[in-house]
C-alpha cells in the first residue's frame, strides 16, 4: 500500500512539473508575441517613401519635430547616394538605393531612384533677358513662307520691350522675350506702329557718339546700344548704361548690346514694331539689369566680343569656409557669408542654401552655397559643418 502511495506521488510530481513548464512556456509565448506585436506597430507609423532624384541633385529629407527628437541616425545602403546628418542627400550615380532614419521607436525607409542627369539647354552668359515658350518659336521658324516669326512691343512708360510669335490662328499672341531698354526723356519716343527696314553693326548718333547693333524703324528712331565715344567696343559711356530700365535717350530705345544684336540676327526687315504705354511692363515682366560699377573700364558686359574682360568674370561668394561648433551652439549658415555678380555689386540676398544643420545634434553636415546674378552666371561653393559632443 505504502508503494501505491509513493507511486502516486511521484506521479504527481511528474504531471505537475510537465504543466507547469506547459503553461510558463505559453505565458513566455504570450509576451513575446505581444512585444513583438508592439513593436511591429510602433514601426508601421513610419511610412516608406519613394522619391526620385537626378545626378547631381541634393535633396533635405525633412522630419517633423516629433521624429526630430527621436532621430538617432542616418544611413544609406550604397554609394548611389549620401546622406549628412540632417538627411541631406546628394545624387551621385544612377541606381535604386534605400536611406533610412533610424528613430528610438523604429525607422523609415526612403527608397530612393537616381537617374541619369538631363540635358541641360545652353545658357546665354550675356543677357538679362527673360525668354518662354521657345518651342512655339521653333514651330514657326520651320514654316516656310507666310508670316514673319516676330513682332516687337515697346512699353515706352515701363521701359520694357516684349517680342512675341503668332499663334495657331497668326495672331502674335504668344511671348517669348523680354528685355530691358531706355526711351527717350519727356516722351521724345513716337508712340505708333512701324516696321524695321535696315541693321547696322554701328551706326553713328546725334553728338558724335555711335551706338553698337542699329535697327532702324523709323526715319529717326532705331534700336541700339548704349552710346559708344569712338568705333571701339571699350568706348561705352558707362554712367549712360547705368540707367538703362529708365528714361534717359533722345528718343531712340537703347538696349544692351547683347540684346540689340539679337534684334539684328533675329528681326528681319518689315518686321513690326509698335511702340505704346502701360502700367503692366508685359507678360513675361520686366528684367533686372546688371549694373557697371569699374567706371574705367570701357567694357559692356553683355558684349560677347571675346575680347571683354567682364567674358571671364562670374560671381563671388565669400566668408563661407568649413566650421567646427560644439552641440548645442548658435549656428546660422547666412552669417558672414556674402556674394556679388560679374560687376561687383552686391547680391548676397540672392544666395541660395542647401542644407539642414542641426546644431543640437552631434553629426557632419553638408551646405551648399549658390548664386546666380542677372547675367545667368552661376558661383557655388560647399562646406562641411561638424557638430561636436560638449564630451
């Protein structure tokens, strides 16, 4: 009897044991899988997104406050790209790659496609002018016969000349370029309509000065430059370009000399010119000028003669240099850093900036500098910011 007794004890022990490691395994099992339930919706509010790039191209993937503070890092999969601590990316090969912020609570995923960099159209290095819809232009300059291509519209009160093509119907509706220009002082220029008959490389003036690219639509009225002392390209009366975009001749429009040319080389004889005012400078606007500030030189700088001096100059950006700051310091990426044009004037508010610099945040970060002036010039210049542990 006594053996029954020891037998079933033992048994007992045994099926107890069994259920008990059953059930602790469960419960185990329960958690876990509820942790890892947590954690698998903690990551799913951080949605994956598709962007497409170009080579070449920089790119802040920007983060909300929230996301900010819980940031831990950036990284990326391949060296199709880069990415800075402040989730700067720059394009550097073509391919698809993955960045991904890493948070605290879980991580987003950008997958990112770098194509090949598109051909870029030529850019003209001398002129303000503003220009549109050249593919209607290219359209009609194939037609052979009919309609001229151009008509010219002066604003004598705003100083501004728009050229225009014609439409599907051949009415010249359709604007695609505007240039700054100076009429005559007290209204001296005739308002009406007029066609051009003649173009000359230099045709001289009232007072013994010459003007560069004539066109002439009117016994005494023509498009020209700015008035030159001699028959040389370093004879401009500066402080007369200066006021270009004012009126300021005796009664001829002035232009730029790149943009008198392109009347030359592009308006043919008969081709209308109506003259009239406005308060609305045209559709396209009125473009900015560039300004002379050397007085001794001579030069145009819209002048695409290669011997110009102002051909090999282009904007400046200074005071922007690599810089080392502890966490938690005063940055600010404008401070200090300036910029001018081709002639030297200021454009520092025309300065662009690329990127994203956390000065809270330990890391290396990227910023780019760019500027371009009213001559489509373009300087650029990049430096690295390094934030430091206060450790």
């Amino acid at each position: 009897m006594r053996k029954v007794y020891i037998g079933l004890i033992c048994l007992s022990v045994v099926l107890c044991a069994v259920f008990g490691t059953l059930l602790f395994k469960q419960i185990f099992s329960s958690g876990a899988s509820s942790t890892a339930d947590s954690a698998t919706t903690d990551e799913a509010k951080y949605e994956t997104s598709e962007i497409v790039m170009e080579q070449g191209e920089a790119r802040i993937l920007e983060l909300d406050s929230d996301e900010e503070d819980k940031l831990e890092e950036w990284s990326c999969d391949s060296d199709i790209v880069t990415v800075d601590s402040g989730g700067r990316v720059d394009a550097k090969a073509s391919g698809k790659c993955i960045v991904t912020a890493g948070f605290s609570d879980g991580s987003r995923e950008y997958i990112i496609t770098v194509n090949k960099a598109s051909a870029k159209p030529a850019v003209n290095r001398y002129t303000s002018a503003i220009t549109a819809n050249q593919d209607a232009v290219q359209k009609n300059l194939k037609k052979k016969g009919g309609k001229l291509p151009y008509e010219i519209r002066v604003n004598r009160k705003e100083s501004c000349v728009t050229v225009y093509t014609y439409d599907e119907k051949g009415e010249y509706t359709v604007p695609v370029r505007a240039m700054i220009c100076s009429c005559g002082k007290d209204n001296r220029t005739t308002t009406g309509k007029f066609t051009i008959y003649f173009h000359a490389e230099w045709h001289p003036l009232v007072q013994d000065v010459y003007g560069q690219y004539a066109s002439s639509f009117s016994d005494e009225l023509l498009f020209h430059s700015v008035p030159y002392t001699a028959l040389e390209n370093d004879t401009l009366e500066v402080e007369e370009f200066n006021k270009l975009g004012t009126p300021a001749s005796k009664g001829c429009v002035r232009m730029s000399v790149s943009d008198c040319k392109w009347i030359c080389d592009n308006c043919v004889p008969d081709t209308s010119v109506i003259i009239y005012d406005s308060d609305d400078p045209g559709p396209l606007g009125k473009p900015e000028m560039i300004r002379i500030t050397d007085l001794t030189c001579g030069w145009e700088p819209t002048d695409p003669d290669p011997r110009n001096p102002y051909g090999k100059k282009a904007p400046q950006i200074s005071g922007a240099s690599d810089v080392t700051i502890s966490a938690g310091s005063d940055y600010d990426a404008k401070e200090g850093v300036t910029a001018t044009d081709t002639c030297d004037n200021d454009i520092t508010d025309k300065l662009e900036i690329i990127g994203n610099v956390v000065p809270e945040r330990a890391g290396v970060y990227k910023v780019t500098y760019r500027v371009t002036d009213v001559l489509n010039r373009t300087a650029e210049k990049e430096i690295t910011v390094t934030v430091e542990d206060n450790d």
